[in-house]
C-alpha cells in the first residue's frame, strides 16, 4: 500500500471511513500528537489484525489511528467503547 497521504485526507476519505489504518514515517504537526502525514501502511475495521499484519510486516513504529465512521465527535473509537 505504502502512499503518502495527509491525515485529513484519511479522515475524509469514504475508503477509510470506520477503519483503522497504520502510517510510517509520519510527520507531525508543530503543537500536537496528531500526524499531519505519513505513508499509508495498511488498514481494516479489526484493530487486532491490522497489528498483526503490521506486526509480521516489520513495521512496529507505525502510527495507528482510526477514521471516524460518522460526524460523532464525542464518540470513542470501538476498541474504547462500553460493552
């Protein structure tokens, strides 16, 4: 997979839209924890394969970050929320 491509086009993007996708070699903003870039590694709605396939890929130092599926702000990714 391996483009690069800007956070905020991840977060937009309807491909990505309820996934978790993995970045490597992000840059970051100036004032925050939140990539402005990186190169897309990989992505899929379960956390726990994503990593595994991460993991097998070699390439631990991967961001991982969820697009959120709808406009809720206030609601946690689905590995946080109540079961």
């Amino acid at each position: 997979m391996e483009a690069r491509m800007t956070w905020s086009e991840l977060a937009r993007s309807e491909r990505y839209r309820g996934r978790w996708v993995a970045l490597d070699r992000c840059r970051y903003e100036k004032h925050g924890a939140q990539p402005a870039d990186g190169e897309l590694v990989d992505s899929d709605y379960d956390l726990a394969a994503l990593c595994e396939r991460v993991k097998k890929a070699d390439k631990g130092g991967c961001a991982i970050l969820f697009c959120e599926e709808e406009a809720e702000p206030s609601r946690p990714p689905p590995s946080q929320r109540p079961r």
